[in-house]
C-alpha cells in the first residue's frame, strides 16, 4: 500500500498477533468496487509477510459484510471492459495469503461478498447475517468462486437453489449446511472472531501455515495426492523450532510457547 487506503481500515495489532481489516463503504452496504479489492490484496499482502501477524479478521459493520461487487461500477461495461480490466484477478491475490483469515459477518455477505466470506478460511456470523448469490435477479451470475466453492460448502442442492433463484439464507442455516463456523448474537461476532483467532494465534505459526495449506489442497487434489502433500508438509514440520517447543512442552507438561521458527 504506498498510501492510505480509502475504503478499508487496517489494524495490524487490534489484538496481540491478531489483524484486523474492516471494510468501509458504508453508505454503499460496502459494495466491493475495483479500488476497495486492490487496497484489501494490497493490505493482506502486508499483513501475510509481518511476522507479529498470525491471523488476520476481515468485517464490515453491523448491516453489511459486504453487498456484493459494485453494480454501478459494472453497469455500463462491455464484455470486452470486463476482460481488460480482469476485476477478479485481484481475487487469486488474496487466495494467496498464507495467514489464515477470519471473515466474521454481520447483515448482507452477498454476491462478491458471499464469496469473499468464502475466499476466508473460516466464517464467524452474528445471527442476522444473510449470505446470498443474487447476481441472477440482475441478469449474470457469481464470477468470484460462488459456483465452486458454495458448492463445495453446502452441496449440489442448496447451492443450485441459491445461484439459480437469487434467495439468501440465515446464518442459522448457513451453520446447519456447512457453510459457515458459528453464529453468535449481534453484539458478539466480532468478539467471538477475535476469541478464534486468538485460538489460532497460540499454535505454531508454521504449523498453521502449512496446515491451512494442506486442507485448502484437498479441494484441488485426488484423495491420494492430498494424502502426499500432508504427509510431506507433517515431516517438514520436524525443521522447526517449534516442533521442538510443541512436543517437549507436552512431555514437560506445560504450555508451549511458540515463536514461528
Ligand atoms: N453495488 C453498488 N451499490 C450497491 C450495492 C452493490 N452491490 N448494494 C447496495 N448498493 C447501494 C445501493 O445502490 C444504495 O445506494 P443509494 O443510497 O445511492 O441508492 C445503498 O447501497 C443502500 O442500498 P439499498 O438502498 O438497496 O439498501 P436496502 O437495505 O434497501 O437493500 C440489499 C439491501 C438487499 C442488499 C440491496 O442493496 C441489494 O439487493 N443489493 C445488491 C445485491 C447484489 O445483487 N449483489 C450482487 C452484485 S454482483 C456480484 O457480486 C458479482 C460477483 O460475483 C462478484
């Protein structure tokens, strides 16, 4: 980021080790346009190689996650426009981030913002989320990952029922199908994102990087090269560091303490 950002806010530390992004276009429910995504990669780029960082959280505010990618900014374009200016590219920069993400969610997490939440690793709601495709109700359809990783998610059903119909559903259904980790009152999510990320920030950083790593590739690989590739990321934990601390910690019966070497 060379300058300050406009449409987000960057807290590297708003808990030891913990960061936190907030999205803020708020009178635009925090509609994802092209400048808002360059300045969340370009944060989550920072962010992934500070080393006090070992879990980042993305929010919005109370009413909106984020109400999908910025209509108006798309309205007029020409398929050609959508290829040049490839506003999805932005997105295989965030995919990258090697810290696990947090989204912890509150009101809309629809179209790009649905599939932003699902872009993080682990979904946080307070129980007046709403996730949702509707980008059908306005002649398209999801173009950020909906298709794919609402699928993986939910399953055929529901996730076809939501991309060919527009309909949102509740975080309470949204826990029960899958989609997402817990569901919290309103006035809680945010506490109740910081709590898990706090969970995550204990481990060894590099045994949660690699770990992330590894689950995420179960979505990209056969059951066999998955079971390969975690293999090979357990044994090169071993160079660690905090191999060492971890396992004679438990032996020694205390607590590990882990510095990310
Ligand atoms: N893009 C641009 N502006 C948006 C927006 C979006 N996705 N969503 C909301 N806004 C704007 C509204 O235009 C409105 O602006 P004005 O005050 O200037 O009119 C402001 O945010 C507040 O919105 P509403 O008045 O509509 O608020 P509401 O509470 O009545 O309704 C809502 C809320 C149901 C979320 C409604 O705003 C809505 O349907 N938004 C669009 C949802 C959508 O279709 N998302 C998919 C976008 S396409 C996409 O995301 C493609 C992809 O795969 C990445």
């Amino acid at each position: 980021m060379s300058s300050t950002p406009e449409f987000i806010i960057v807290t590297p530390q708003y808990e030891p080790h913990i960061a936190l992004i907030q999205l803020n276009r708020p009178k635009e429910l925090n509609a994802l346009n092209l400048q808002l995504m360059g300045e969340l990669r370009d944060a989550l780029k920072i962010l992934d190689n500070d080393d006090s960082v070992r879990c980042i959280i993305i929010t919005g505010n109370e009413k909106a996650f984020a109400a999908g990618a910025d209509i108006k900014q798309m309205a007029g374009k020409s398929a050609i426009d959508m290829l040049n200016i490839d506003q999805f590219s932005t997105w295989d920069g965030i995919k990258k981030t090697k810290k696990p993400i947090i989204a912890a969610v509150s009101g809309f997490a629809l179209g790009g913002g649905c599939e932003l939440c699902m872009t993080c690793d682990m979904i946080v709601a307070s129980e007046t989320a709403k996730f949702g495709q509707p980008e059908i109700k306005i002649g398209v359809m999801p173009g950020a990952g909906g298709t794919q990783r609402l699928t993986k998610a939910v399953g055929k059903a529901l996730a076809m029922e939501m991309v060919l119909t527009g309909k949102f559903i509740s975080a309470d259904e949204a826990l029960k199908n899958g989609l997402i980790n817990r569901v919290v009152p309103v006035e809680l999510y945010l506490n109740e994102a910081v709590k898990l990320a706090k969970e995550i920030a204990a481990q060894s950083p590099i045994g949660v990087r690699l770990a992330k790593e590894s689950v995420l590739n179960a979505f990209n690989s056969t059951l066999d090269e998955g079971l390969i590739f975690e293999r090979k990321n357990f044994y090169l934990l071993f160079a660690s560091d905090d191999q060492k601390e971890g396992m004679n910690a438990f032996v020694e019966k205390r607590k590990p303490d882990f510095k990310g070497k």
